[in-house]
C-alpha cells in the first residue's frame, strides 16, 4: 500500500497506524524547512575563514621561515585561540537551540484507529483528522469539518491582531487564508474544531515563509567591516614589500637580504592582536547575554544588535504580545 491508497483506505476510524506510517515515509515530519546545524569540521573552517587569520598565518610562516620562532608560535597561538573562541562559542550556541527546540516539542491530538490520541506534531500527516481547542497550536493546513465558535490569532501569517472567526465550507483563498481552513503557526483563541489536514511541513503557508528565512543569512556589517580592512590590509602590505623589494633590488642589495627585509616588514606590519581581541570582546557579550537567557548563535550579530538606537515594531503581535494594558495612571492633578 503506497500513500496515495493510505489516504483512501481511511475511515471512520481514522488513519491507521499502518497508513501514518506510510504517510509518514512520503511526505516526511511535519516541521518547517530548516539549516541543520554544521558538522563540527566545516564550522572549524567557517570560523579560520577570516581575511585577518589569513593574513596571520602568513606572518607565522614567514616569521619561521625567518627563523623566529617565538614569533612564530606567538602569531599561530594567537590564530588558533582566536578560531577556537568562536568556534567554541557558535558550537556550545547551535547545540543550546536544538536541545531547547526538543524540550518545547509540540503536540496535537489526532483521531488514529478509532482514538483520539496524542501525538508529536512531527508526526502529524496529510489525512490526519485533528482536533482544536482554546489555546492549542495549529498543527498542519487543514480543512474544516467541524467549528464551534471558533476564534483563531493569525498574526504569525497576516499580522492582523483580532481574532478572525473560521466557520465550515467557505473554499481555500489561493495564495492567501480561508476562513474555512486552518493554518500552521496560529493558534486557537476560543471554540472548538475538527480539520481534515491536507499539508504539512514545508508544503504549508508557515513553512514557505519559513523556507526563506532558512537560507543563508546576509554579511552583517561587522563582518563585512573585519573583510574590507583585511583586504586593505593585505593590499597595502603587499604593496609595501613589492615597493621595498624592488627599491632593494634597485640599490643593488643582496637579493636574499632584500627579500627578507621585505618579509620582515610584512610580518611588523601584520596586526596580530586584532582577531584575538575582537573574538575576545564578542565572545564577552555572548556570555552576558547568556546571563540575561539569551543564545547567541553567531558572534558577529552582537555588533549589529548592540548599534540598535531605535527598534520600531507594530503591536500586532508578530513580536509583542499584541495586547494594549493599563501601566499606570495620572489624575488631573497630576498624581499617580
């Protein structure tokens, strides 16, 4: 029985086991697309992957080949702590969100060989009958067969702030929300349903819109900051050393003498401490914010946080709780 005949062969008694099971295998767990967090290797390379690191283990080299070694050991040290904080940092970040993801997993009640019963959210499939009551999550798009004055909060997908009443057999509105149906990422105000659910995961509205916010996050301005004066540093010490190297060579110096000045000069000019203390001070807001119940999955994102003057948001409840109250009061004259 494939999923095409798992979903006929449902009956008054709901999806078997059997047929969720199958289900299951085709359309794969209910959640939204998502980036997995990074092996530990590539997150070890994204974190060296800095222009300034680069430029350090440079210097290293040609502070051995020079044969400085205390130098040498000072500019790679300085490489591999500065890669190891954020590296640290980013790995212990990622693997707080998925075990706190797990601690909140959500469940929904589905009507399965007979029962209704509790199940994960994930393993909610198309055919599933759940139910809905005051305060429960949406599971899945569903169509609905039963309503009982039934409230829902749409914020998450139409930033509307009130309620909006859902009822039985109105059609699905292409490319927008249906008063008949129900969707991922509301939730439940008041009344009580039954939905026939028709997707799930990255097929509903809620996972389309989560399919965009997955993909790579832009350059912050710190980073792109740290790359463009790496790439001024890299250039104007090339250009230093090609200029002392050729004025050397024009003064009829020994050319091993004017190559080495020129490496010298390099290396002097290589600002070593920079990644270092720039990790260092990221890394020290990470843990203040730690402090505060705060997870910082990338360091950088701290700078642009911290240049915040102004946030402006609605109150519609995509960020706030859209909920206006009464803080305080003043009389006429002026008392509390």
């Amino acid at each position: 029985m494939d999923a095409q005949e798992a979903l006929v062969a449902e009956t008054s008694v709901g999806l078997s086991s059997r047929a969720a099971e199958l289900l299951f295998k085709s359309f794969g767990p209910n959640e939204p697309a998502r980036r997995g967090p990074p092996s530990p290797l590539r997150q070890l390379v994204s974190s060296l992957a800095n222009p300034l690191l680069g430029i350090l283990c440079i210097a290293a080299v040609a502070s051995a080949l020079l044969g400085e070694a205390v130098n040498a050991i000072i500019v790679t040290a300085m490489v591999v702590l500065s890669g190891a904080i954020d590296f640290a940092q980013t790995f212990r970040s990622a693997r707080a969100v998925e075990h706190l993801r797990d601690r909140v997993a959500a469940t929904a009640t589905a009507f399965r060989d007979g029962h209704w019963v509790e199940i994960p959210r994930r393993m909610v499939v198309p055919g599933d009958r759940i139910r809905l009551a005051a305060g429960d999550l949406v599971a899945a798009d569903a169509r609905l067969v039963k309503a009982t004055n039934l409230h829902l909060m749409e914020a998450a997908l139409t930033g509307e702030s009130l309620p909006v009443q859902k009822q039985v057999g109105d059609p699905e509105v292409v490319g927008g929300v249906s008063t008949g149906w129900v969707y991922t990422g509301t939730s439940v105000a008041s009344g009580s349903a039954e939905a026939e659910v028709e997707r799930t995961g990255p097929r509903t509205l809620f996972g389309e819109i989560a399919a965009r916010l997955a993909e790579r996050p832009p350059e912050s301005e710190f980073e792109r900051g740290i790359r463009e004066f790496g790439l001024f540093i890299t250039r104007t010490i090339l250009f230093l050393v090609l200029f002392i190297l050729v004025v050397s060579l024009g003064m009829h110096r020994p050319p091993l003498q004017s190559v080495l000045f020129a490496v010298a000069l390099a290396v002097g000019l290589t600002p070593d401490f920079l990644p270092m203390i720039s990790t260092v001070t990221l890394a020290s807001g990470a843990l203040r914010m730690a402090r505060a119940k705060v997870i910082v999955k990338h360091l950088p994102a701290i700078q642009n946080l911290g240049s915040i003057d102004v946030l402006c948001s609605d109150k519609t409840g995509t960020i706030t709780r859209g909920q206006v109250s009464v803080d305080t009061a003043v009389d006429g004259e002026g008392a509390h």
